[in-house]
C-alpha cells in the first residue's frame, strides 16, 4: 500500500513548449506597445532613432535571455535573480533582491499593467478627453483581483488563459501592422520618407538615451519570466531555450513593424502628444472601428498582467521555501497545487501601491531597480563561466555575450545617475539597503522564531494549504 504521509507536495510541471513561448511572449506582449512608443518617441527626438533603439532592445533582451538560460540550466530551481543570487552571493543580497521584487518591481509592474487595462478599457467611453482617474483605479483594481483569483484556482486554467490572450494580442497588433503595410503601398512614408527626415531632431545626450532605453526595455519585460517558474516547466533543458528562440525575435520583428506602421500613420507631434497612441492610430485608420484598438490593447494588456502575476507569485513562493519570508508564503493549496499565499500577498501590496500608482515613473523605477539585479546576475554567471565551467549545463552562450549585457545594464543603471541626478534613485537605492532593518535580526539572528506560529497554523486551516518541496 502506498505511503501517503511520505509524498511530498510539489508544485506540478504543468508547462509545455506552447504554454512557455504563450509565457514568455505573452507578457512581452502586453500595454508597453500601446503606450511606449510616445514616451520613445519623446526622449530620443527623432521617429529614426526610435526605431533603433527598438532594434537595440530586441538584441538586449536577446542576449540576456539566452544568459539567464544558461543560468537557468546551472541552478534548475524557480525564483529567477533571487535563487541565482542566493547561490552566488548568499542570503544577505538575495534578501535585497527579494523584498525589492516583492514590495517594488513585481507591485509596480503589475499596477503599470493594470492602469493600462483600465486606461484602454473606458478609453471608448470617454472620446476625446481623458478617463477620471478614480474610474481608472477602479477598474484596474478589478483586474487584479480578476487576475489574482484566475492564478490561484489552477496552473492550467491560468495557462489556457495566457494562451487565448496570446492570439488575441497578436491579432491585435497584426491589425496595426497591416494597416502600416497599406499606407506604404499607397505612398505614405510619413516621417520615415528619407534618412534625413527621420532623424531629423534626434537627442544623443545619456539620460534621454537611457530614459528611451527604460520605456522600450519595459515593453520587452518578460524573457526572464520562465526562469522565475523553471520548476514547473516540462524538460526545462530544452523548451526553456527553445520558447526563448521563438518568443524573442518574433516580438521583436512585431514591435519594429507596429513602430513603424505608427510612425507612417502618425506625425512625431501627434505620436508624442497622444494619451493612447494605438487608438490614435485606430481612429486615423480605422475610423468608426478605432475602439477596436482600445479593446486589443485591453486584451494585451491583461494577458500580459496574467502572466506576470503567475511567474511573480513564485519569487515570494521560493523566497518564503528559502526562509527569507514567513512560512505561509512557501505553502501551496492541497488540491489545486497553487501557491494561493503567496499571490494573494502579492495582491494586497499591488493595490497597496495601485493608490499613488502613475505609469510613467512606474516604468523608469521598475527598470532602474530590475536592471541593478539583472547586473547582479549576469556578473554571477560570468564567475561560473570562467571559474566553474566543469559545472553541467545544457546551454552554453559564448562569453562575449553576458560580458556585453553586463556593460548594458551597468550604463542603465549609472547613466540617469550620472546625466541628470534625481533624489527619486536615492530613494530607490535607501529602500533596498533598508531592508536589512528586516533581515539582520529576524533572518541573519533568528530573533522571535515563533512570532507568527499561530497566524501560520489558522491561515494554512483557512486557506487549506500546506508546506511543500522543491520539484527539480
């Protein structure tokens, strides 16, 4: 007779090769486009230059993701930058990167998600003048707890969901594409007729540029998602790689042609100064139908908040297995084999900062923050490559290629530091050092080892959820 009591509770593989690239792509995929390129647009001054930095982020993301890969198939546990930087520089960093990502950039990134729902969800409502920003919260506070409910009742049901937003976005955007197709047939270039026109007025200085390359970067976030569920992932060794290989480059190619279907469409002024540019550009061209745009862009912008809930609600997950958070946190529910604390921690503290949420510094705070950890990361592997390359891996990229991602992230960091100095990143970096007020005593000195024994007991009776083990 089976041993009931000696199986341990796992969170099931449940992703296949069409659910990771539907992941991947479907968060990448999500309200940047709709709502980047002004910003783009606005830093670099020219509709040329704002294609190239387009291209340059596609290459970036490229590159960082076949890295992180290779660190995925070095340590094959879930947690993304945590559990890499754990491994590499030990529990003091990765508790940083743990409480950042759980108070600042997964928060921060799922409300920048949600105001993009709402923004385009009531735009239909409202032609010609913008939304009352309490109706915008409201309706973005709605989708995250549409979203949250849907990642806590079953890891299929979620990915099914990814799966159908996925088509939708794509068709979605093919729209936009097709139509800048039409234009250049019938001679429409735009501000893209010659080379002089295009980057006429472009801005080279370093915080425009790194500014530009924060807004772009956040409409490709989402590679490095996979690594954060890798534990969930049927034959990580070789969808990771693969998903990754059809993912990028096709969102990439799709992001340069919707840019340049906008830029045919729209001139530079009215790209800047539109609140929505994909519904600019439906109501140019598409005209009566230009809510079509409001809602793919709706449609986008939730499947892409979907998966980012699921892959965030992990980090919180494998921080709490690691004893970095409370106990309750690395639980899963008996049945559905969810890690429901978990996200619904994280629910709380995304409308916690829904409150004061605004997209803009939203995007520039969550790249400055990630792009620190990514930094983090790639120098970690870039020690392994050349002080451990005994160690198995299934992936191996030349060397070259993280040392140059390392430069990347080390310029985003430091440019808008170093170009235009703002007391905003001072208090980005307090935050994260402030968090040893939480770890010195409480993880490094154990102190008051049964604070929260009883609240764990009655939420794991309440929630029914119970202690689980890696699934490597």
């Amino acid at each position: 007779m089976k041993n009931v009591e000696n199986e341990k509770l796992t969170l099931r593989r449940e992703l296949g090769l069409t659910s990771a690239v539907s992941l991947v792509a479907g968060i990448m995929i999500g309200s940047g486009i709709f709502m980047s390129p002004q910003f783009v647009l606005m830093y670099v001054g020219s509709s040329g230059a704002s294609l190239v930095v387009w291209a340059v982020c596609g290459i970036v993301c490229m590159c960082t993701a076949f890295s992180y890969a290779e660190m995925g198939t070095i340590i094959r546990e879930s947690g993304g930058n945590y559990i890499y930087i754990l491994q590499m520089y030990g529990p003091c960093p990765a508790f940083f990167v743990a409480f950042t990502t759980m108070f600042v950039i997964k928060p921060f990134g799922i409300i920048a998600g949600s105001l993009s729902f709402a923004k385009y969800a009531v735009a239909p409502f409202y032609p010609g003048c913008t939304p009352p920003i309490l109706v915008v919260k409201f309706i973005a506070a709605a989708c995250v707890l549409v979203v949250a409910i849907i990642n806590m009742l079953n890891v299929r049901f979620t990915m099914a969901t990814q799966v159908v937003f996925m088509v939708a976005k794509f068709l979605g955007l093919m729209i936009i594409v097709i139509g800048g197709i039409s234009a250049l047939v019938q001679g429409n270039y735009g501000s893209l007729c010659n080379l002089e026109s295009a980057f006429a007025d472009t801005k080279l200085g370093i915080n425009t540029i790194g500014l530009a390359l924060y807004q772009c970067l956040w409409s490709y976030s989402g590679w490095y998602n996979l690594n954060n569920v890798i534990e969930e992932v049927k034959r990580p060794e070789v969808n990771l790689p693969r998903a990754l290989m059809v993912a990028i480059p096709m969102v990439t190619v799709l992001y340069l042609l919707v840019n340049v279907s906008y830029l045919v469409v729209m001139t530079p002024t009215e790209m800047v100064s539109s609140s929505a540019v994909a519904v600019t550009w439906g109501n140019k061209v598409l005209g009566g139908w230009g809510w079509v745009m409001s809602v793919a862009a709706a449609l986008s912008a939730f499947g892409s908040l979907n998966g980012s809930f699921f892959s965030g609600g992990r980090v919180c997950y494998v921080a709490a297995r690691e004893g970095h958070m409370p106990d309750i946190l690395a639980m899963a529910h008996m049945h559905r084999r969810t890690p429901s604390p978990a996200l619904i921690f994280n629910t709380i503290i995304s409308l916690i900062v829904l409150i004061p949420g605004d997209f803009q510094s939203i995007v520039n705070f969550f790249s400055f923050t990630a792009w620190i950890f990514y930094g983090m990361t790639i120098s970690g592997l870039l020690y392994l490559k050349i002080k451990k390359p005994e160690l198995p891996r299934k992936i191996t990229v030349p060397i070259i290629i993280p040392i140059l991602v390392l430069l990347v992230a080390v310029f985003l960091v430091l440019a808008p530091i170093l170009d235009d100095p703002q007391i905003e990143y001072l208090y980005v970096i307090l935050f994260i050092l402030s968090s040893s007020v939480i770890y010195i005593p409480f993880i490094h000195f154990k102190l008051f080892p049964g604070l929260l024994n009883k609240l764990t007991i009655f939420l794991q009776l309440f929630l029914e959820v119970a202690p689980t083990a890696k699934n490597l």
